[in-house]
C-alpha cells in the first residue's frame, strides 16, 4: 500500500540495504502514478549518499522508462562510475518488481564558486505577480503551486517544497529534483494544435491526450532554497513525433538563476 507520507524529508528517508542501494516509499498522487519528480529526487539522494560531502550535484539527466506504483516500493541501485579530482559520476537504475522505471545518471563537482568567474546571463521576467498573491492550486500537500497567467506556449508557477527543516545543500538539491517536473509537461503540451481548444482542467486534458514524461535534464547553476518560493518559468518548443519539449529557468525570489531544466513528453491524441 502506498505510505502515508505528507512531508519531503520523511519521503527522502531512504532505507540503506548495503551495497548502494536503497529502498524508496511513495504516497497517492491524484492520477494515480508514482509523480516522476519523486523518483528523480529520491534517486538524488540515493546517489548523494555514495559521494564525498564536499561534492554537489551539478547536472543530471534521466530516462523514465515505466510508470511507478504508490502501492509498491522502489529499488535504487547506485553504480559509483568515477571518483576523480573535482568530478564524481553516479548512474542510479530505478527498478519496482525487478523492472527498471527509471534510469539516472548524474554527476558532482567540488565547490569552484569562490575561485571562479559567476556570469549571469539569464534574466528573471520583470512585474509578475508574487506568490502569496495568487490562488493555491496544490495537489497535494508536499508541493505548494501558485500560478502566473501567460501566453505564448508558455507555463510559470511559483513553487515551494513545504514543511522541510534541512537547509543542507543536497537536500536542497533533491527539492529542486522534485519540484522540476512539475510544470515543463504543461508548457511542452500547449504547442499541440489541439490544445487551443480545451478548457484549462487536467480532466479535459488527459480525455484527450495520451502522455508521459520521456527525459529530464537539470543542470544545477548556483545553491538555492527551494524551501522557498521559486520561479518555474518554462517555454514550449513545438510537437514532433508525438513528441512534445519543454525547457525552462528557475529564479530565486531576487533574480539569481538556480538552475536550467529540459523535459521531452509524449503527447498523442486519444483514440
């Protein structure tokens, strides 16, 4: 049965098995599924735990392979690739009922930031609405969502990881992980010619569409809290294949860049 599990830390309290791997519990989500950004987040912090604690997570790139089940725990086995001077390269295979439903490989660096040039290009959109002046729009009780109306094939939320204690850096970091893969689906989708024409409601999208998140990609920038509201600020870049992309900037309250996220989706009509 799936765990009564209501706040992020308890949901990253892996069991360690030996050997590096781990045991993960989820709670419902309303569609049923295990939500990908869980098993991102929770194979972060899998792979976290197997590197030196002067390292953090720097990018990461993942293949959703099979949808989770709540009801079932999930396996994660980490593979330590490379230990190098300033780099260390972890792969983590997700795996429920000896099955992969997810492939992740990710890689550390050494703290360079006070030895090296920080150039931001990337600027946060100017006179957006804050978020505590927008209506909650939460589907559960861990992630806290708050909406900005765009256009353009465009999709921004102000996003929050409620309830954590911990502002350790890789905790940090697998707050991000979760929180990523919230809202590129919604901007890769709305460049489907028949995405026009729905009212705005998850149940008049999934009537009409069959989908799933395909890869995901992070590339950390620059230390956050997440924590904390963020700006998810997402473009979609047109449907190919029944293959829809979405890429996106997530700002801190103050404008700094965070970190760059990039998410394929399969998008097909129902039939």
């Amino acid at each position: 049965m799936a765990s009564d599990i209501r706040d992020f830390e308890t949901l990253m309290a892996l069991e360690a098995r030996g050997g590096d791997a781990f045991i993960g519990r989820s709670p419902s989500y309303p569609w049923g599924r295990v939500y990908g950004g869980q098993v991102v987040a929770q194979a972060l912090r899998a792979a976290s735990a197997t590197v030196a604690p002067d390292r953090f997570v720097h990018s990461l790139h993942a293949y959703f392979i099979r949808g989770g089940d709540s009801n079932l725990p999930i396996h994660y086995a980490v593979t330590r690739v490379r230990d190098g001077g300033s780099f260390a390269t972890r792969e983590v295979i997700a795996s429920q009922s000896s099955l992969p439903i997810m492939q992740l490989s990710a890689s550390f660096q050494v703290d360079e930031s006070a030895v090296e040039a920080d150039v931001q290009e990337a600027l946060m959109p100017r006179d957006l609405p804050r978020p505590e002046s927008l209506p909650a729009l939460d589907w559960g009780p861990i992630l806290e969502r708050r909406k900005i109306e765009l256009k353009n094939a465009r999709a921004a939320y102000w996003l929050r990881v409620a309830g954590m204690k911990s502002t350790d850096r890789a905790m940090q970091a697998c707050a991000l992980a979760f929180a990523s893969d919230d809202i590129p689906t919604e901007a890769a989708n709305q460049s489907h010619p028949l995405r026009a024409g729905l009212p705005d409601t998850e149940t008049a999208y999934f009537t009409t569409f069959v989908g799933a998140s395909l890869d995901h990609s992070i590339w950390f920038h620059r230390p956050g809290r997440y924590d904390e509201f963020v700006l998810h600020d997402f473009q979609g870049f047109g449907v190919a294949g029944a293959r829809g992309l979405g890429i996106g900037r997530i700002y801190a309250q103050d404008g700094v860049h965070l970190a760059t996220v990039a998410q394929e989706i399969l998008i097909r009509k129902r039939r």
